[in-house]
C-alpha cells in the first residue's frame, strides 16, 4: 500500500477527518502544525493520518481515518505502522494517541498495535465537544490517552 505526505497545496480529506474528530476547527488547527499522510485507491484518498510533534521527542498521532467502505481490511492497521516508521525516522521516542472511552474498536486496534494505556482526561469531551458523542451505546466523555516508545 503505498502511503504518501500530502503535497504542499493539495486539499485535505476533510471529510475523513471529519469521521475521526467532529471537531472541524480542531481539526483544521491541528492541520496546519501537523504532518499530513494518506493513501489513495484509483485516485481516491481513502485514508489519512496526521502526525503532531506535542513535546520534545514526542510525537502524537491526532487523527486516523479510513473511508467506511474499506474498514476491517487492514488499512488502519497499516497507516498506524507507517505512522510509527516516520517518527521513528524522524527520531522521535514516543508516539501518542487519545481515543474516546466509548470507542471499543479503536481501543482494540491501538493496544493491537502495541500502545499502552498511560492515562485518562477526565471530561474531556464534555470540555471540548458542543455536540454529545455516543458510540456503541456509551456517551463519550473521557479521552484514553495511549503511548508506545519506539
Ligand atoms: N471492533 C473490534 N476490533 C476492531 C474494530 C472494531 N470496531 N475495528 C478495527 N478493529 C481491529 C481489527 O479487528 C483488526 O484486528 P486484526 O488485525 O487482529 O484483525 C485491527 O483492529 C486493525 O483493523 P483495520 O482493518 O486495520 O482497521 P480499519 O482499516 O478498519 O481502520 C479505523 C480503523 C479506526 C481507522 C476506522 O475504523 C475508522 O476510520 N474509523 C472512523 C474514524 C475513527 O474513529 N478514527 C479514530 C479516532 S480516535
């Protein structure tokens, strides 16, 4: 699969961005400090992460989205371990992700890929979110914050 940086003046998927964070003014502020990636199939982008260097020697992965109709094909799975081969190159120590309380699938995929649980943001939802978030018949209000030392 080949996954590739955004180029300079290309337009974002926003649309994927938008299914991973409903937040489109985070996710717009995120983009312009972050590194964007994607992958395309017959010139379609059909999935986008975006790296964000947090703090010295840390990078955080701020968004990862596959179009639906590709889910469960071991896409997401393949843009996480290009995402840790980058900061790695890039040399960087740790990668971080945040994910919701109610979102059991992603929780699974991360602690596949080998991050650990290092914390919880208690109400960060609630702080940050206009709309309520539910998902798998449970209200999202915590962020489970992630690590993984590469
Ligand atoms: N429940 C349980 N496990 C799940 C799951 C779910 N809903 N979704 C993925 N997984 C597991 C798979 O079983 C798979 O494990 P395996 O390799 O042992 O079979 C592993 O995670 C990798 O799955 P993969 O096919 O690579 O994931 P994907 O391409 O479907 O992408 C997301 C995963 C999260 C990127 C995708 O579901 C998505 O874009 N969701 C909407 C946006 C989003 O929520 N982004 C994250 C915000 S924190």
């Amino acid at each position: 699969m080949n996954i590739r940086k955004l180029y300079p003046n290309e337009k974002p998927p926003i649309n994927l961005l938008l299914l991973a964070d409903p937040s489109e003014s985070l996710v717009e502020e995120y983009l312009n400090r972050g590194d964007c990636f994607v992958t395309e199939m017959n010139n379609q982008i059909i999935g986008v992460y975006v790296l964000l260097p947090t703090r010295p020697e840390t990078v955080e992965l701020v968004n990862i989205a596959v179009k639906e109709s590709f889910h469960k094909k071991g896409i997401g799975k393949q843009l996480i371990f290009h995402a840790i081969q980058i900061a790695k190159s890039k040399g960087y120590k740790t990668i971080e992700i945040g994910t919701g309380n109610s979102s059991i699938g992603q929780l699974a995929l991360y602690q596949k890929c080998g991050f650990r649980i290092t914390g919880v943001d208690q109400n960060f939802f609630i702080r940050h979110y206009e709309q309520e978030i539910f998902e798998n018949g449970i209200h999202c209000k915590d962020m489970i914050r992630l690590s993984l030392d590469i």
